[in-house]
C-alpha cells in the first residue's frame, strides 16, 4: 500500500535527481525518503527491496518494544503474555502495514533511551534522546511530534516530582 502509492514514484523522482520540496511535493519527512533510497542504492534499484525495508523496520520496532516491556513491566507474568499478543499483531501478512516501520521504532529508541536516563541519571542517555528527537522529526511530523512531547513531558514530570538529581 504505501510502498507503492507513496514512496515508490518519489524514489524514482530521487533517482532521477529531483529535490524533495522543491521539484516534487513530498508529504512526510525526507529522512523516510533518503533511508529507502540509500538501501535501494546499495542493494539494487528493485522495488521489492522497499516492503523488506519497512517489513524489518517493523521487526525493529517489535524488537525495541519487547526490550522497552522487559524494562518496565516488574512482573515477568505480565511481560511473557503480552510478548505472544504483540506478535501476532505484528506479523500477519498484511498487518504489518499499520506499524509505520522505521519511524516508530526511532520513536521507540527515544523513549528507551529516555527510560535509561532516568534509570542510570547519565547524560549520554539524554544526549541521545535529543538526537534520535530529531531523526524522528525528520521522518514524519506526527512522529517528531510525539517523541519531543513525550520527553519533555517525561522532564517536566521529574522536574516536579524531583525525581532526577540533575
């Protein structure tokens, strides 16, 4: 569905040198439009490779929220059942495509690496919060959107609950 309807012709218009924004009308952010193309140009221009791109993408993304559960649930119980729920939402032939492959699992990073700040109070985890803030930005605004205002909401919650030292 959106492989083919959206990405694909503006891939091709990138293959054939157009600028997003300024030759073509692109309505998501271009890192979701670079990163396909960057994986068309080293494996081949195939339009098959474009469902294996969003298809791992959405393996990540199960991977990440696994990891997430496993940090945040305390009882394994709780964590074991939920795992066989979320993958079997995930895998059917033709659910996967509701995930959003890359761009929510950069979400997700954000919120782990979110998760290990407030856990360890190290900086570094902060630091790439920020970073994986903007790639998420770069991806889709609602996307961007949600990881800033999750993390200050996060920040602005332990601010007032002094629940960080730093």
């Amino acid at each position: 569905m959106m492989e083919t309807g959206i990405h694909l012709p503006a891939i091709n218009a990138l293959f054939h040198g157009l600028i997003p924004y300024r030759d073509f009308f692109f309505l998501r952010g271009p890192l979701e439009l670079y990163a396909p193309a960057a994986m068309m140009k080293i494996f081949g221009v195939n339009s098959a490779l474009l469902p294996t791109f969003y298809y791992a993408g959405t393996v990540l993304t199960l991977v990440l929220c696994v990891i997430l559960a496993g940090e945040l649930f305390r009882s394994r119980l709780i964590f074991y059942a939920m795992v066989p729920a979320f993958v079997a939402r995930t895998f059917p032939r033709i659910s996967y495509y509701y995930w959003g492959g890359m761009r929510y699992a950069i979400g997700f990073l954000v919120i782990l690496f979110l998760f290990y700040f407030f856990k360890t109070q190290r900086r570094r985890w902060i630091f790439l919060c920020g970073i994986f803030c903007g790639l998420s930005a770069l991806t889709t605004v609602e996307a961007g959107f949600s990881t800033v205002f999750a993390v200050m909401a996060a920040l602005g919650f332990a601010w007032v609950f002094r629940v960080c030292k730093t």
